[in-house]
C-alpha cells in the first residue's frame, strides 16, 4: 500500500508552508461553519479544502515553488513591519521604517520633520515623516 502512494506522488509537488497554513485556515472555517450555520463558510472551507489538495497534487513543481516564495516573501515583510512597528512603540530616540522595494528596516532620528530617506540597501528613496 505504501509503495502504491510513492508511485503515485511521485513527480508531484507534495506540501509545504503555504499549504499548511491553507490547511489550518481550511480547519478554521470548518469550525466557523460547525457553529454559525451560514452556507458561506461551508463554501470558503470547501474552496480552500480543493486548492489545498490542488496544490499537493499538482505536477506543476516550478510555479507551486514560486506560489510558495512569494507566501514566505509576504510573511516575511509583515514580520518586518511587525518588528518595526513594536521597535517604534519602545524607542524614543529613534523612528523605524521598512523600505518599499527591499525591506530594509532602517532607523531615523526623531523629530527631523518630513525627510527624503534613500534605502542604504537599494538606493530606493521615500518621503516620511520622523
């Protein structure tokens, strides 16, 4: 029997980050639709529950692979701007942005007015105000 499930995924994609968090929010909704009973959680768990098995089963490696990336590549500019948003909250001395283009955090003075700020990383610059 296990030998007939490797044959089978064999050449198919398999999971990853982004179906496990599809995954979890799939269970999420399934909860929603189990207390609220509104046909549109059914059909969001339902929709989320097909792609996910979708993307497992997908012999289409390269783009599921870029799917995946560009999931990590969000997750990790909320991470940043989560970051900086705490990092302002305790630094008085200092303002803390994340470059548009990059994600390069970088720290200003505070209480320069509205600056130019030039990303050290990418050169990429944006008006803020510290």
């Amino acid at each position: 029997m296990k030998d007939k499930i490797n044959r089978f995924m064999n050449g198919r994609y398999g999971a990853d980050d982004l179906n496990r968090a599809l995954s979890i929010l799939s269970i999420i909704f399934l909860g929603i639709s189990l207390l609220f009973e509104f046909w549109i959680w059914k059909a969001v768990f339902a929709c989320l529950a097909i792609y996910t098995i979708y993307r497992v089963l997908s012999k289409n490696i390269v783009k599921r692979q870029s799917e995946n990336e560009k999931f990590k590549q969000i997750l990790k500019m909320s991470e940043r701007q989560n970051d900086v948003i705490r990092r302002n909250h305790e630094d008085k001395n200092y303002k803390y942005f994340v470059c548009r283009q990059c994600g390069q955090k970088i720290r200003i003075p505070r209480k320069k007015g509205k600056i130019e700020i030039t990303c050290p990383t990418c050169r990429y610059s944006f008006k803020a105000k510290t």
